[in-house]
C-alpha cells in the first residue's frame, strides 16, 4: 500500500502536478480553519490564553461582556472545540497563539 502511494506521488509530481500527502493535508486543514478568526476573535483568545475572564477580557477591550461571550461563542465554532481550554490548547498546537 505505502508503495503504491509512494509511486502514485513520484508519477503525479513527474506529471507536474502537486502532491500532498492525506496526513499533511488533514494536518494543514486543521491549522487554517483557525486562520479565519476576526482580529478581535484573535485579541480575545489571546486575553483566554493570559487565564483573563470575560470580565477582564471585557474591561481590557472596553466592549461589553456579553460582545466577549459572543466571540467565545465565534471561536469555539471556528476552532470546532466546545470549551475555552479547548480553544488555547487547539489555537497553541496551531500556531494562533503563542504564550
């Protein structure tokens, strides 16, 4: 099987197409959903990442709090988690957030 797709690969690059193995792939789809936060989306789980509340994250982008659970809300869909140590731990292994 591995040698078959090895041969695949080396056929379809001497073909000058492109080839990208399914594991890579799977891999790069995961970082880029994450690519489609919104600046602010970026800046409040980056506040989550610091441990800052929604009070805090609140106070520190002089929005209310319930615009902060609303982008919580954005994040965790984007990032397909359903709670925010979800949300740092997936937005650190992806590289969206760097502590």
């Amino acid at each position: 099987m591995l040698c078959d797709e090895i041969l695949g690969a080396i056929r379809a690059v001497h073909a000058g197409q492109r080839r990208i193995p399914a594991a890579v792939g799977t891999r790069l789809a995961e970082r880029m959903a994450g690519m489609n936060l919104s600046g602010r989306e970026q800046q409040v789980l980056e506040l989550v990442a610091t441990g800052k509340s929604n009070k805090e994250i609140a106070a520190s982008l002089e929005i209310t709090e319930a615009t902060v659970k609303g982008h919580m809300t954005n994040i965790l869909g984007k990032l397909g988690v359903t709670d925010r140590t979800q949300a740092v731990i997936t937005a650190i292994r992806r590289g969206l957030v760097h502590l």
